[in-house]
C-alpha cells in the first residue's frame, strides 16, 4: 500500500518518481529522523512515512488517518536536512487504499 500512497503524493506534486530514490526516514541521521516523527507526532507502526530524494532535496510523505497526505519539502543545508516548507493535500482514505490493493491483487 505504501506504494500507492507514493504514486497518489507523486501525482499530486507533479514528480516523476523514476527520478527520485525511495527510502525510509533510516536512511537519515538518528537526530534528523527522531526530531522529525516526534514533530509530526506519530504513533509507531501506524504511519511509515517514506523519504523521496534527488541529490540534495526531496520530500518526506506520509498520510494521515483521514486520507489526508503531508508532504515535508526538504533540501540538505551545509550537510545537515532540514524541513523547508510542508504541505497537505486530499488523499484517498487507509481503506479505499486497502480496497484498491485488495482488487489488484486478488
């Protein structure tokens, strides 16, 4: 399902993924990654946001229970990331996502 959620946020920014290499927050430093989802308050295990990088910028994207995507727009300043602008866009609901994986996969 994450993947859906990544093509759903990359249409919605006007990205091509191909462009971009996915990776989980681990592949930040520990301060970074800890700050981060402390920031956004999340509850472990029930949202995995998912990084988007391009040389020295990129997104961090994760959705909420109601469907709703968070976009973090970050860039790699003086060798350290840093959150530049977040956004939020409508999204398709945790269970309408399930649906759609479901029917194409069974």
């Amino acid at each position: 399902m994450t993947d859906k959620m990544v093509e759903e946020v990359a249409k919605q920014l006007q990205i091509e993924l191909g462009e971009y290499i996915i990776a989980e927050l681990s592949v930040f430093d520990t301060k970074f990654s800890i700050e981060y989802q402390k920031k956004q308050r999340f509850v472990h295990g029930k949202v995995i946001p998912i990084a988007l990088l391009k040389k020295n910028s990129g997104f961090i994207v994760y959705k909420k229970n109601s469907g709703e995507n968070v976009v973090s727009i970050i860039e790699n300043i003086n060798n350290e990331w840093e959150i530049v602008e977040e956004k939020t866009f409508k999204g398709i609901s945790f269970a309408d996502l399930e649906e759609a994986f479901n029917n194409e996969f069974n």
